[in-house]
C-alpha cells in the first residue's frame, strides 16, 4: 500500500512546503537544487528525494516560494533560497 494513502492531504498545506512537496532551491554560488520531500523510509538523496525528519526537510517544512532557508548541518550552515515550489495538491 502506497504510503500517500495513509496521509491525510487536508493537513498538508496548499501554499508552503509539507511532505511530497517539490522544492527548487538556490543555493548561495546560484547553483540550482530540486528536492522532493518523502517519508524517511523513502528517501535517496542521490535522487533529489529527502526525508522530511533530514536536517535540510526539517528546514524547508512550512516555508513559502521566496524563503531563504537556513540549513543547520554538522558541517556548517547552508543558505538557499526557495525558487520554485510544487505542493503535493499541485501534482
């Protein structure tokens, strides 16, 4: 059974990032990064797919297009920018 199944879509919001949201990020050198945001047992970020419990999810969790977000991670804090963003109700 598909995990999306069991998630109720009226919790995920319409205009913010929430889980399967698609995230087009900037980072600080301009350098452009799509993430999609699954359930952690789903996720390979080899493959642009994040868990929404990761460092990077937590952070983008709720945030509009044209955030900046600042990602706290053991090897510094990351800086983007939300370009673009496609909610899971957008698909």
């Amino acid at each position: 059974m598909s995990a999306l199944l069991l998630v109720n879509l009226d919790k995920i919001p319409r205009d913010k990032v929430g889980f399967g949201s698609t995230v087009t990020l900037k980072d600080e050198e301009g350098k452009t990064i799509v993430y999609q945001l699954v359930m952690p047992e789903d996720a390979k970020v080899e493959s642009g797919l994040i868990s929404t419990a990761s460092p990077i999810g937590r952070a983008l969790l709720n945030k509009e297009e044209g955030d900046d977000v600042v990602v706290r991670a053991p090897n510094g804090d990351r800086e983007f920018e939300i370009v673009k963003l496609i909610t899971i109700h957008d698909a």
